[in-house]
C-alpha cells in the first residue's frame, strides 16, 4: 500500500481516514482501511473547491457532490477519495474568481465565461490519484461522478470504470450552472426528470430531490413518549429491548451513526423476534412522521399515483437497486401510507 500514516475523521457520516501522503496537493480520504476497500473500490475524484466547502457558497455543486459520495460510501462501508488542489478545473483560484465575477456582472454561463478569458474548459490532471489506484493493483472501479472526462482518464489509465450518478441539490443560485454543465460540458447530472409526472419517483439520499421520503430526512417524530433526531433513528433503537441501548442509538447526532451503533450491537442484543415486527416498527415510524409534519403530508399526497422506490444496492429489503434485486419494501410503505393518507385515515395511523 502507498500509505502507512493516518488520522480519523469523526464526521456526521460517520468515521473516515485521511492518510498522509506526503504531497500537500493530493488527499486521500477512505472509509474504512486503505488496504480493505476491495477490487471494484467506490472511487470519488475531487478537486478543491474553497468557495463551497469551506464558506458554503450555493452557486455550484462541488461540496454537494463531496457529501453525497461520503454518504454513499458509509452506507457502503468502504470506499476512497481522492481531494485534489486544483480550482477552478484546473486554471487556479485567481483565473476562478476572475471567471465567476464575469458569469455574475456580464451574464455568461460558466463556459462562455472561461471562452471569454480565453482559457480551456477544464485541464485538471487526475495523474497523481490513477497512480495510487495502480500502486494498489486497482484495476476497475466505481466512479461518484457524472463528469465524462473523469471517467475517460480512468480509462485511459487502463482502468474499468462502472459509473454512479450524483444526484444534484438545485437551487435558484446554481441551476443555470448545472444546466450549463450538461450542455456544454457534457456532462450527466439528472435534471428536470423529478418533475415528471408519469416516471417513477427514486429516492435516497436525504438532501437529494425527494430526499424526504428518506428515513434519513431531519424531521423529528414523536414516539413512545420521546423525540426521535429521524426516523431512522428511532427504527434503529426498536432493533433492542433494552432502555440504555434505545437511548444510546436515540442520542446519535445523525442518522448514518444511528445506524452503525446498532449494526455493532445487533450480533449479541438484537431481539430474536425482529424480523417479525421490523414492518410494523417502520410503518410507525413513517406514520407519525407524515402525521406529525404536515409539508411531508402534502408532498406524499403530491406524488399521485407514482411509484415510489428507494433505490439503493446496499438494502434489498428495503430498497431496490433499480434491476428488480430489491423488495422496495419502504417505497411500496410510502405508497401504502400515501393512500390511507388520502382516504383521510389519519386516526388509524396514529393508533398503529
């Protein structure tokens, strides 16, 4: 392996790893143990971005992007990041700053921008994280991105590249950006499809579009007599009977840790009839949160008809990985609860 050196990250997604690797213009970051990732790692290539992660700036989707691929890769329970010093794709902070002050006074998109001061759309060099992918005998991987030149310098590399989509959070300071994206740089991010009225409704990570539906969503419900940070949280805590571990779990600062402390109690405290009551404790759950907050209630009821899955590869009891290996059990819930909802059954679900 490349790296020996490391640190902990405590993040709200959980416990990562940065490594030093000796060079300040590539960081690598990995969840779990660089030498376990496995032969097909969940791959991320990064480049600096100061103004969204650092000052949380709405205008582009770097620090989004970031967040959904370390959520991604807890839930998975591995994966490696690879954070690159290189603004601005590639051109440096200054020419950056420069091009964005153009797109905002002169009305440019960001690629009419940088054409403006005569620079490459993008020149940004992926070299320094493919040759730690090759000192690591990776061969194929899967790419968090929706960049088509990301992918094509994997490839070069001679390295198989299975690609995963992020899900962009648009926002009126970024959406001609991300349009613009697509348009002109080729690239896939999925906008527009959420507003279809005839396709499915997918969801999964919680600060996506239909991110609500999540039981990762940061909407509180009442049970039991006690305030629950998520759904999610207070499913988890059901997996065990006794009060200290519920309240363990309950007292995670965030849904993702929520779920790794019960992962690591379940081998010697899960209730040995769980299975048999996991159902009726999510459809709790999901009760009282489109109960108890009427803007959910509304947006469940805006759905319709649609479908409505979770899509995910890491739970095929609860989700579907969108080619027919998962039950979607908590979408086909949400469209249970959609219906009973609109049947003005409400004192029904409370009661249950």
């Amino acid at each position: 392996m490349p790296y020996k050196n490391y640190c902990e990250l405590p993040t709200p997604h959980g416990t990562f790893r940065m490594y030093d690797t000796g060079n300040e213009l590539l960081r690598v970051v990995t969840f779990g143990d660089i030498n376990q990732l496995g032969s097909e790692p969940m791959v991320r290539l990064h480049s600096s971005c100061l103004a969204s992660e650092v000052f949380e700036a709405r205008d582009c989707d770097c620090a989004d992007q970031l967040r959904e691929a370390m959520k991604a890769m807890a839930h998975e329970g591995s994966g490696i990041i690879f954070h690159l010093h290189q603004e601005g794709r590639g051109q440096g902070l200054s020419k950056k700053i420069q091009a964005v002050y153009k797109m905002q006074t002169e009305g440019l998109d960001t690629a009419e921008s940088f054409q403006a001061m005569g620079l490459e759309q993008d020149i940004r060099d992926y070299t320094p994280a493919i040759k730690v992918l090759k000192q690591m005998a990776i061969e194929q991987v899967r790419l968090v991105s929706n960049n088509p030149r990301k992918r094509r310098a994997l490839e070069q590399a001679g390295i198989a590249v299975e690609v995963i989509n992020t899900h962009p959070q648009v926002r009126p300071e970024n959406a001609g950006y991300l349009q613009s994206k697509n348009d002109k740089l080729g690239h896939c991010l999925p906008l527009g499809l959420e507003h279809d009225n005839i396709i499915p409704i997918h969801f999964y990570h919680s600060d996506q579009m239909w991110g609500e539906f999540s039981n990762f969503s940061q909407h509180a419900v009442y049970l039991y007599g006690k305030i629950w940070r998520t759904t999610e949280h207070f499913y988890q805590a059901q997996k065990f009977s006794e009060p200290e571990l519920q309240e363990r779990i309950r007292s995670a600062v965030s849904p993702i840790l929520a779920k790794q402390i019960a992962e690591q109690l379940e081998s010697q405290h899960l209730q040995t009839n769980w299975c048999n009551v996991k159902e009726k404790v999510m459809w709790q759950a999901l009760a009282a949160k489109f109960t108890q907050h009427p803007e959910l209630k509304a947006l469940l009821l805006s759905t319709q008809k649609r479908n409505i899955a979770e899509h995910t590869r890491n739970d095929s009891y609860w989700g579907d990985a969108g080619d027919g290996t998962g039950f979607n059990r908590l979408g086909e819930l949400l469209v249970q609860l959609r219906s009973q909802l609109r049947d003005n059954k409400e004192p029904q679900l409370c009661a249950e």
